[in-house]
C-alpha cells in the first residue's frame, strides 16, 4: 500500500470527459480535460459517438497520469463519476456500439412518455422508482435503441447485447470487455429499477418491453466492482467507486449528513438533498432517489433536475454569438445592475423539475428598443438562479426542513456575479467550496474508501473547506418583484407548444 500514491478519477461529462489524480491528502496531482462533438440529428435530439465518449476518457486518464510522472502500480483505485441517464446498447461480442449513445437531454421519446402518462403508468413509476415519466430517463430511450432496426430487440432477447448508462460503457471497456456492471446510484435513474426492494423490476420491464438479458448486474458505490485490463495502465488497477455524478458531487461536497444541499452548476443544474436511510416521497414533483450505498447502507435523496444551466451561457456563445467565451458572461452582465424587466424562460429542451413538461419551450420576454446585450446575458444569469429557487423551495416544502445554505459547485459556479445573484435571489448564503471539482472528488472519495486509501468519512469531510460564502443582500420587494416576473416568464413557455400542436397544422 505505501507504493499506492494515488486515486485516479474519471469524470465523464455530457460535453467533456476528464481526468484528475488525487494524492493523499486530496489535493490534485494532475488533471486534464478533452470536449467531443455533440450531434443533433434533429430538433430536440441529442446524442453521442459511444466511441467518442471511451476515447476521450481513456486519453486524458493516460495524458493525466503520464502528466504526474505516476506509474499504473501506484494508483490504488479508481474511481468514475459519469453523466447520468444516457443510453448505450452494444453488442458483447465485438463491443461495437449499436446506434448511438442517447444523450439525457434528448427529447425524442416525448410520445411514448405521452402514451405512458395518459395510460396511468405514472403512479406505478413513481411509487416503485421515485422518478416521473420523463423523456430524461433512460427506459424509453433503451426502448427506442431496442426498435432502431429489425434485428436489434431480438438479438437483445438472445442475451447478444448489452445495455449500459455510461458508467456501464467506461468499466465494460477498463476491464477489458469483461465486466457488465452499473452501480446502484446510475441504477436508479433509468426508471427499470426498484429504489425500495434495490432490483431490477419485472413489472416496470414488462411496461418498457426491456428483455432482462440486456441489463447491467448493479454493484454498491463503493468496494472492488472490476479490474482494469493490464494493458491500459501497465497494471490491472481496481475499480472501486463508481456514483451517477450528481450523486458523485454531493458525496464531494461533504452532504453526509441528512438535510445537507448541494447544487450543481454545469449543463444542467442538479440539486440533492441528503435524506439519509429513508427515501422522502416528493408532493411537489421532485425526485425520490438513492444517493450512494456504502458499506452496505442505503443513503437517499431528494433531487430536483433542470435541464438547462451552463448550456444557457453556451447558446449565448455559439447560438447568438453574443460572447466570445462563457467566461464573458461575467463582465457582459455586469455592465448593468438589473435587467430592466428582461426575463429568459430557458425551455430549450422543456422544462424539469419541478414542473416536467417536455412541450414547453424558450421563451425570451421583457424586451424593449433599449434591450442590450448586457441584460440579456444579466437575464440568462437570473434564469439559472431562478431555476434554482423554484427547486429548493419544492425541496425544502417535501422534506420539511428549513435550508441554512446552499452549497455550490460546478463550472458556472466559478462566476461571482452569478453566486451573488443566486445568493439574492434565494435569500440565503451560498457556499463555495475551495475544491470545484467535486464530481471528481467525489468519485475519488468512493473509490479511496472502496479500496482501503482512506480510513473512513472522517478523514474525508475535514478535506471541505469553504472558499467564499455569497450573502444575500437583495431587498425583500426586488425579489418578490423577480420571482413574480419569472413565474409569468414560465407559464408562457409552458404555453407555447402542447402535444396538441405540434400534430395540427393551421392554415389560412
């Protein structure tokens, strides 16, 4: 053990995989980061090459390695926190990928979930999973790779292929195509898997039409789930944490205890509230789901799931052309100190939670000949706050507890001015740790206690320390007048496409 100097993390993202080395005492030894190409075969589908997604983890976890001067027999374990819901399905025998990997925020399978809801399916769904039927979830999206050609769902039945999130994908390949695993927390979210019994359901497979042999065994968070095959690495490293990455970025953030909330600011925004040994069953249309389970005990969650986050700021960038580079956002929106009634409703891909209507689309209001760029980009910011205002206050209404702070991660997280205006906007701080990368964090923590790196939590959670707490210091009427305009903003997203319409055409 004292030759074991590191933990490699591997932090498969939805526009970047990345790749940290983690000593003993948490700090980084070395990172690097490569972006692959999203594809958008048509609206509101989303999808990624399967082969993108492993070349580019395997590629920075060897750049970040041969970066520290490290040598395979000195990473202890590994540790892998990946972006959760997309769906993968290929075949055993040559591992080649069968159609694409379909990303979380596709929206193709807005019908089939339609048909579910109006069938009466969501109760069952929702009492068995603590998910809602939702194109987000990886059951229709599966379903949807199983009808692609003629041969697939039979080949499928054969036990020929199988199916995976991407954390499945990254261990099949370590391990050398010999490992079809998911860990409990990437389980949960595909809406096939039993959060109370912790199996695989046959009624919610029989609902879906998911033959059992295509599915992945489901292995705890934490303890030896795979080797990697020898030859990657120069030695046959043991995987031994493995969490759906908001999961992986809660544990990073230190929420051990119940009642303890993070938010993640990447593409999307991800809120978990640690529920501890019992699942809380959401009233005001969150998700119920598990956290991690370590050392054979269950931690659960509530969770609220907003599709569009950082990915504002980079329609901004490549879709208006309005800022050079996400990090102008900044110094844009501080040109001016309101945005004058400007309000985005970013419904690009619908709306998540707490409102889940697939139908629902961007909508940008407010604006008069005096608009600028600047309120625009101030709007944007406000949007990703105020989604996260309506989440917490849904979070804190189910689980019956009053939120001291809000603790704040991910890329756009780096951004004071929107700290600060989050910070307004809830009423309440916001903290930031010193450590933004707590996906990866987490997932290091996973594996280094999976592998016997680290001694226990303990050692772990006196590694979080703050780096900046944002007060708030907006007056009580500005928020009441913002939230007040957002909700507006909201209802006519909501309003501007229904199923209805988009089967109709009018003409004059």
């Amino acid at each position: 053990m004292s030759q074991q100097r590191f933990i490699l993390a591997l932090d498969q993202g939805t526009t970047s995989s990345r790749a940290l080395l983690f000593d003993r005492s948490g700090g980084v030894a070395a990172s690097a980061q490569r972006e692959f190409a999203q594809h958008y075969p048509q609206p509101g589908w989303v999808a990624h090459d399967p082969s993108d997604i492993w070349r580019s983890q395997l590629d920075v976890a060897l750049e970040t390695v041969r970066k520290a001067g490290a040598r395979g027999s000195e990473i202890a374990a590994i540790g892998i926190a990946n972006q959760r819901e997309t769906t993968l399905l290929w075949d055993r025998r040559t591992g080649a990928p069968i159609g694409p990997a379909i990303v979380w925020q596709d929206r193709r399978t807005a019908p089939h979930c339609a048909r579910l809801i109006e069938s009466g399916a969501q109760t069952l769904i929702e009492r068995k999973t603590g998910l809602r039927i939702d194109p987000y979830f990886s059951a229709t999206k599966l379903a949807w790779l199983l009808d692609s050609a003629p041969d697939v769902r039979a080949r499928a039945r054969r036990g020929e292929l199988g199916f995976g999130t991407v954390d499945s994908w990254l261990v099949w390949n370590l391990s050398g195509r010999r490992a079809h695993v998911t860990d409990i927390s990437n389980a949960a979210r595909t809406a096939l898997f039993d959060i109370h019994a912790c199996r695989w359901d046959d009624e919610l497979l029989a609902l879906f039409d998911i033959p059992r042999a295509v599915l992945p065994e489901v292995v705890p968070s934490s303890g030896v789930i795979a080797h990697t095959d020898a030859a990657l690495f120069g030695a046959a490293i043991p995987i031994t944490g493995v969490a759906g990455d908001q999961q992986a970025a809660t544990f990073g953030q230190g929420c051990v205890e119940p009642g303890l909330v993070k938010n993640t600011y990447g593409t999307g925004l991800f809120m978990l509230m640690n529920t501890g040994a019992q699942p809380v069953a959401s009233r005001h249309r969150l998700l119920t789901t598990i956290g991690w389970q370590l050392d054979g005990r269950l931690t659960y969650a509530l969770e609220g799931a907003v599709f569009m986050g950082g990915a504002i700021v980079q329609w901004l960038r490549d879709g208006l052309g309005i800022i050079e580079s996400a990090q102008a956002i900044g110094a844009l929106a501080a040109q001016c100190e309101l945005s004058e009634g400007v309000v985005l409703a970013p419904a690009f891909a619908g709306l998540g939670a707490p409102y889940w209507d697939p139908y629902a689309r961007g909508t940008l209001l407010g604006m008069t000949r005096g608009t600028t760029r600047a309120h625009i980009a101030r709007a944007a910011l406000e949007a990703i706050a105020l989604q996260t205002v309506d989440v917490l206050t849904a979070m804190e209404a189910d689980a019956g507890i009053a939120v001291s702070e809000l603790r704040a991660d991910g890329g756009a997280s780096q951004n004071d001015l929107l700290m600060q205006i989050q910070a307004d906007l809830l009423d309440r701080p916001v903290v930031r740790p010193a450590v933004t990368e707590t996906t990866a964090l987490g997932a290091a923590c996973l594996a280094g206690l999976g592998s016997g790196f680290w001694s226990g939590l303990d050692e772990i959670t006196r590694a979080w320390p703050a780096a900046h707490r944002f007060e708030p210091a907006m007056p009580a009427h500005a928020r009441a007048a913002h939230i007040e305009r957002w909700h507006r903003a909201i209802e006519r997203a909501r309003g501007w496409e229904s199923p209805a319409a988009q089967s109709t055409c009018v003409t004059a």
